[in-house]
C-alpha cells in the first residue's frame, strides 16, 4: 500500500487504518493459537468479522485519533501485525498495545511502534496518562512496556467478558509529565522520533 496511506511512521514501521479488505488477513492471525494464546483465545471467521467491523472500523468514527492499526514494514510493505491506543473495554482508561506475526517478533517492531504511539499519544493527543497491560505470563510484552516508559503498578483485573476470564493481569501506567519529563533528559531522545501525516 502506498506511503501516502500511512498515518504514524518510524524508522522502520508505518501504521495505516484497517479496510475491510483486511479481513483474510486478521482471520488468519486470529486462527493462531500461539499468536492469540494472550488475546483470549482462537477467533473463528465470524468472530475476526465481528471484531474488525465493531472494535476496529466503527471505533475510529466513535472515538477520533484512538484504535487499532495495522502495523507494516515500510521497506517490503508487508503486514507485521497491529498496535493500538484505545478504550479498555468497558472503561474510560486508555491502554496502548500490540500484536506481531510469529515472523515479526525478536526484530525490536514492537518496542519502535510502541514507542511512537505512545509520542503520538501524549505529545499529539495530550492524553494526561496511558495505561498498559498483559497477561502475567507474557513476560515479552511486559518488558516492551517498561521499555518504552510505563511503569509496572501491580496488577488488575476488569469485570468485562473481554478480560474477566483472564483474572489478574500486569498493570502498567505513564504519566504525560514525567514520560515527557523523561525524553527531555535523556540525550538523544527526541519527541520527534515518530511522523504523524
């Protein structure tokens, strides 16, 4: 897909807003066990649909600047997997998040994404603070989240179907002031090291 359809890039990574047509490709991810074992399971065809037309496509219209995005390698164009910065279900609290093809992983995408969503979050945005948050076995993504800045502040749990199954989870959080705070004292760190379109 064109550049000129990407909306946040990095060095190596552009996100652009899901399509319809997107569907085979979100159904094939969601058909693996061993990417979606910290998604709450396996997602048959009908339910990939029902999450990419109700929690992706219609998310962006309901709430301007926040969602789910699928990640590409600008290089090859090739589709690596998503990453978020919206609502946790049934909440007013904003989470950051990511998901990666088997083939993507160990290559540093999730760190450099992350991190520009989260610039983009808070420098964009002006969200006063951002929460994460994984399952207490996903060591992978816990250590994405101390690296790009949040904080781990014990655990929670959430009441909606989405979450409650899972029980406790690694919690997570970032406050704009001292994240900025941060960038600003440590050399080399520039708030510009994503591009918003």
């Amino acid at each position: 897909m064109s550049g000129a359809h990407y909306w946040l890039t990095s060095d190596r990574l552009a996100l652009r807003r899901f399509t319809p047509d997107d569907i085979d490709w979100l159904a094939n991810l969601y058909s693996d066990p061993d990417v979606t074992r910290y998604l709450g399971g396996v997602k048959d065809r009908t339910k990939s649909e029902e999450f990419l037309r109700t929690r992706i496509l219609h998310y962006y219209d309901e709430h301007p600047g926040l969602g789910i995005w699928m990640t590409v390698e600008r290089d090859t164009g090739a589709c690596l997997g998503y990453h978020l910065l919206n609502h946790i279900r049934g909440e007013s609290i904003i989470q950051i998040g990511f998901t990666l093809v088997k083939s993507a992983r160990g290559k540093g995408f999730a760190t450099e994404m992350a991190l520009a969503v989260l610039r983009y979050g808070f420098v964009d945005l002006k969200l006063p603070r951002i929460a994460g948050m994984a399952s207490l076995q996903n060591y992978a993504s816990q250590r994405v989240l101390l690296k790009i800045g949040l904080e781990r502040r014990g655990e929670r749990t959430f009441p909606h179907p989405d979450y409650a199954s899972e029980g406790p989870m690694a919690w997570f959080e970032c406050d704009a002031v001292e994240w900025l705070a941060d960038r600003a004292r440590r050399p080399g760190a520039e708030l510009s090291d994503s591009r918003v379109q």
